[in-house]
C-alpha cells in the first residue's frame, strides 16, 4: 500500500520562509493559500507607508493586527500631515508591542502631537530617525528627550533648513531655528543609554556637543559628525577617551597631522574602534602609520575624499589590518594601476571596495581585485578609466562577485563590459549609466553569461536600444533606462524576457509609445512601479489603458502630471494605483 503523502507543518514553512532573501518571494506565496497568508503576515516585521489617501481612520489599526510581530514603521516617504497618523498608531499598539524603530524623516517638521500620543504606550521604542526635517530645533530634542527616555538610537542629521552661524542670529535666536549645543546637552543627559547617534549637517554643534555625549552617554557606540564645521579634534577625542564601547566613529573636513594636539591619542584611545570614516580631509601618513600600529579591531575604513596621505600610509594601514571587510578610497587622486596591485595583496579578505573617482584607476586594477580578493563581493568604479586598457586576464573568474557599478565611465566599451561578465558570472546588480561608448551589443553579451542579475541600471545610455532577443532572465526586478534609447521593441524584449519585473524606470525615453507599454503590462504581471516622466508619446488615454489592464501595478509617475485632476487621482487610486509627481 502506497505512503499516503501529509502537509508540510507550518513551522517548517516558516524555516523555509525565513530562508527567502527577496521580499517579493514572501508576497508570492502568500497568494497560494489562507495558511501560507498568515504565516507570512507574521513573518513581516517592517511596514512602510507611503500615502496619505490610504491611510483613512482605523487603517493603521488594521495593518498593526494584521502584521502582529512588526518591529519598525518606516513614514519617512509619507506625504502628509502625519500627526493624525501617529496618533492612530498610539491608539492601535498596546505596552506589549514589539515595535522599536519608527522613521519620520524628511518631513517638514517633527510631529510633536502624535509623538506625544505615541510616547503614553509605545515604551518598547529603541531608535528613532528624524533626518531631514526641514525645521528642527532644541525644543524638539527636549520633547524627544522627555518622551522617548529609553531611545538607543536617534538620528538627527541634515536639517534641511539649518543655519550657520556666520548668518547673524544671535545665539538665541538660532536655538529657536536649528540644533545647537544646548539641545544636544539636554540630549545626553536625559538618554544616558543612548548608543549611536547621526548628528551630521548640524552646522552649529561644536565640540561642547561632544563633550556632553562623553560625560553622559557612557555605553557610546558610534558618532557621525560629518559636515559639522565646528567640530574639531579635541571633542572627537573626548568621545573615544571616555566611551570604552565606541566601535564607529564618522568624521567630515578636519585636519589630522604630526602637530595635531593628542594625534597619537586619536589613533590609540579606543581599543574597541572597528569603524572609522574620515572624509573631505587632511590626513598624514604619520596618522595612518598610528593607527596602523594601534592593533585596533577595525573591519571598515573609509578615506573618502581626503589628502596628503600617499601610498606608503595607505599600504602601511592596509597591511596592519588584512581582516578588512569594507574599504572605501573615493577620490583618492594618487591611486593607480599599479599602487592597487600592490596593496590589493591586503585585501584577501575584502567583501566591499569602493574606487569611484579614482580617474587613474582602469579595468586592471578590476581584474587585479577579483583575482587577489576572492571573498570579494561589491566592486564600485563608478567615474575612473574603466575602459582605457586593453587587459583581459585570462583565466580569472570571481564567483562571489555580485554588485558591479561602472556608472560614468566613459570609456566603457562593449569589450569590455564582455569581460567583466566572464569574470563575475554571478552579479545581479549592475550599473553602467551614462557609459557613452556602450551598446546594446555589450549588454546583451553581458546577460547571455550573467542570467541572475535583478538590477540592471542603464540611463543615459543613449547607444542602448533594447536588451536582446533570447532566454528568460527570471530574476530581474528592476530596470532602470531613464534617457536612454529605449523604445517599443525594446520594451517588447523586456516584457518577453522579464516576466517578473517589479519595477520600470523609463523617464525621459522619447521612443516609448502606447504599444511598448502594452508589451510590458502584457507579459510582466508583477510590475508595480512605473515612470513615465518626460514621455512625450505616452498621452493620458495610454496611461489609463496600462493602468486598468495591470492588476499588480501600484505606482506610476505619468508623463506630465499637470494633467491629472483629483477625481483621475482617486480613479487610479480606487483601482489600486496611486499617482506621484515624480
């Protein structure tokens, strides 16, 4: 008698769910079955709101039930007023939520009322991100600081209305428009448990700032003070002199040399540093000679847009510290050919490297990382000479590669792009914008050998028409060929080869007409996210027959959006599409 076969339980689906790397694989199974719904509804732990109009009364409610374990809401693309929106959420989560990110970044300003309203029963609440709030002040932090006391992690960074000092206001009167040292205080002693905090684009924070997160902030972990002007070397000291636990340290337009006071304390004051981030700034090779010698734990190291260091303080540092998973020497002039073969020896067990604006650097030193650096996973050489030698290495084949970004190389040829796919079979992000000298002869070579690539961005790639006829390429996603040639045929291979792309970006392609579109809503049925901007042969009536013949689409940016009334908006939006300007 044959075995009768039984269900899978479901805490094996879950091992199985919890093993998918892409969001859209959850979403796919949760069409299957009511069981397979609600296995991945408590599989979703973050959300992300977007737009106003859906979130009518009681909305929030729902969406908290239906994902029961989530523990992050992202509001930071949302368009309106959000103070009734967190107050919806104050009224949905209970003591026992397991939510503890919220993101209400690039608004206009902090939504004090609903963060009053949230704070009485959101107490699990570790991080908070305020970035990019146009106007955000000292009242705020006190707010933030007597609401919200047991916060890990705030990030108050780039206040997009922030004035500097040379402005004329007084002391006073900028408190009342901008972050200054007297919030920063108050910050710090109110969230003495506080871990990380992003205070960069704060222009008047000075090192009084640093001091008192030195003084109250004990279990310290990471700082980014980047393009803080008046911060100097003597407060960053003060952080890693008193904080044991700092690891991460993010620094913008100082001066490290031999004179610096406490120069070599800075290279051997943390012994728990295992990040650091200097950009747009003069260093020695004496500093790096210190570090170098410090025995720190670093894995990260970024140099980005400093100077007066040479080959011999970068190979110095390099050498100390061979565990190196990220290094980042954008706009490091001097680096060439040759200086990336020899000190790539160091980099055996690099994962990310990024090079761009490196413009001495060209394909050797590409092939020269993927031969020496096999656990080497993210290569970025974006605007350098890619392209300018005639150097294919034979034999070399990096298997772990996966993210390629070869933007703005002019150089960049289709013999080249050919080579850099034999060499990394396996990417699946790949980036060759505004390469002029490409075609959609190297593209099409690139994906014969490259058939798990998911990201391809090609804008302003006017030599490239279309992506070839020939196999499937089933885990693109995303396609992004703003300005480019692209044009109804194009379009037609797209649809014929990715099916299952979630999103196009087509903005500002002049060949694109109604039919290509058809091509597309035809044969991509999970397409979600379109932009149709600067579409000249895309008129309104194309659009509304995309829209009401794709059951998957949610997003469109239309051709002009002048000519969409708020009854269209809501049509699209009662189907399921929402309309942005783009």
């Amino acid at each position: 008698m044959a075995n009768q076969s039984k269900d899978l339980p479901m805490e094996c689906w879950e091992l199985i769910f919890n093993r998918l790397t892409h969001q859209s694989d959850l979403e796919s199974f949760s069409l299957v079955c009511k069981q397979f719904l609600a296995l991945t509804n408590r599989l979703r732990l973050s959300l992300s709101v977007i737009d106003s109009t859906l979130l009518i009364h009681g909305t929030i409610a729902k969406l908290i039930h239906r994902f029961s374990n989530l523990s992050s809401i992202d509001l930071s693309n949302f368009s309106g007023d959000l103070d009734p929106v967190l107050v919806d959420l104050a009224n949905s989560v209970s003591y026992t939520s397991k939510i503890e990110k919220l993101d209400v970044s690039n608004q206009k300003k902090l939504p004090v009322k609903g963060l009053r309203e949230l704070a009485g029963n959101l107490k699990g609440l570790r991080v908070l991100n305020c970035s990019n709030v146009s106007v955000l002040c000292d009242y705020d932090l006190y707010v933030i600081a007597d609401l919200f006391p047991f916060l890990e992690e705030i990030d108050i960074s780039y206040p997009s209305m922030d004035y500097v000092v040379d402005t004329g206001y007084i002391a006073s009167e900028a408190s009342k428009l901008a972050v200054t040292d007297d919030g920063i205080e108050v910050l710090s002693v109110k969230l003495s448990g506080l871990r990380r905090i992003n205070i960069a684009g704060n222009h008047l924070i000075t090192d009084r700032s640093l001091v008192a997160l030195s003084m109250n902030c004990l279990n310290l972990e990471g700082v980014e003070m980047d393009d803080c002007p008046f911060v100097t070397l003597k407060g960053i000291l003060s952080i890693l002199r008193t904080c044991a636990a700092v690891s991460w340290i993010s620094v913008s337009e100082i001066r490290i040399d031999k004179t610096s006071s406490g120069f070599e304390c800075l290279a051997t004051s943390s012994r728990t540093l295992q990040k650091l981030e200097v950009a747009n700034s003069s260093i020695s090779d004496e500093f790096l000679f210190m570090v170098a010698n410090a025995c720190l734990p670093l894995n990260t190291l970024s140099l980005c847009w400093c100077s007066d260091f040479t080959l011999s303080g970068i190979s110095k540092l390099l050498c100390a510290y061979r565990s190196l998973k990220f290094v980042s020497l954008d706009e490091v002039e001097f680096l060439t050919d040759e200086y990336m073969n020899e000190i790539s020896q160091y980099l055996r067990c690099l994962a990310t490297i990024h090079l761009g604006g490196c413009v001495r650097l060209t394909n050797l030193t590409f092939f020269t990382l993927a031969r020496n650096c096999p656990l080497l996973e993210q290569v970025y050489m974006e605007n350098t000479g890619f392209g300018t030698k005639d150097c294919f290495q034979h034999g070399v084949k990096n298997l772990r590669i996966r993210d390629v970004n070869l933007s703005s190389n002019r150089y960049l040829d289709d013999d080249a792009l050919m080579n850099v796919a034999l060499i990394c079979p396996n990417m699946d992000f790949l980036d060759v914008s505004s390469c002029n000298s490409l075609t959609e002869a190297g593209i099409i070579s690139a994906l014969e050998v490259c058939s798990q690539i998911r990201n391809l961005q090609l804008d302003n790639c006017p030599g490239i028409k279309h992506i070839g006829k020939g196999a499937e390429l089933p885990n693109v996603e995303v396609i992004s060929a703003a300005g480019s040639a692209i044009n109804d045929e194009g379009l037609a291979m797209i649809g014929n080869r990715c099916s299952r792309l979630l999103k196009l970006n087509l903005e500002n392609c002049i060949g694109v007409t109604a039919e290509g579109l058809h091509a597309i809503v035809k044969n991509c049925r999970s397409l979600r996210d379109i932009n149709l901007k600067r579409c000249p042969q895309v008129s309104i009536n194309s659009l509304n027959s995309l829209v009401f013949s794709s059951s998957s689409l949610r997003r469109v940016i239309p051709p002009c959006c002048s000519a969409f009334t708020d009854s269209l908006r809501g049509f699209y939006l009662h189907h399921g599409c929402r309309v942005y300007s783009g």
